[in-house]
C-alpha cells in the first residue's frame, strides 16, 4: 500500500507545478486577479465566468493535466472578441 501511494504523488507532482504557476500568473500579470488589475480595470476584464486562469484551475483539478490543459487550451482559444463569453462551467 505504501508504494501505491509514494507513485501517487509522483504522478500529482506535475498537475501541482501547473497550479503553482497558474497561481503565480494570477498574482502578478492577470488583468482580472493581480495586484494591479482593480486600479486598470474595476468592472474586471474577462468576458467569462469563471475566468480562463480559474477554469485551468478547476479543469486540471478535475480532470487531471492532460484532459485538463486541453479543455483550458480550448477555453482560451475561445477567448477572442467575436466570442460572446458568459457562463462556462468545467
């Protein structure tokens, strides 16, 4: 049992270091999480809801990393201006 569960954690380190630098994007250069982004934008700035920095969150949380970061890619390829936005749960 014990080694099933040092693989499993192996196996969760990736999926870990992606979170750490989603979170680290949120905290400084995200127009809708940062440190700056309420003095340039108050309304907030994505048209998506939960924005795409949270949705890759949720996703790879939910899905693993590679189901995951496809689902972000496509959230984040569906980010454009002729999109409409709105509500996307994962």
């Amino acid at each position: 049992m014990k080694r099933y569960e040092k693989a499993k954690k192996i196996i969760l380190w990736p999926r870990v270091a992606v979170i750490f630098f989603i979170l680290l994007y949120q905290r400084l250069f995200s127009p809708d999480h940062s440190f700056w982004a309420k003095h340039f934008f108050p309304q907030g700035y994505c048209k998506f809801k939960p924005t795409c920095s949270e949705y890759g969150q949720q996703a790879i949380k939910k899905y693993g990393l590679m189901k995951g970061g496809v689902k972000t890619s496509w959230r984040i390829l569906r980010c454009n201006p002729w999109s409409k936005g709105g509500e996307d749960a994962v």
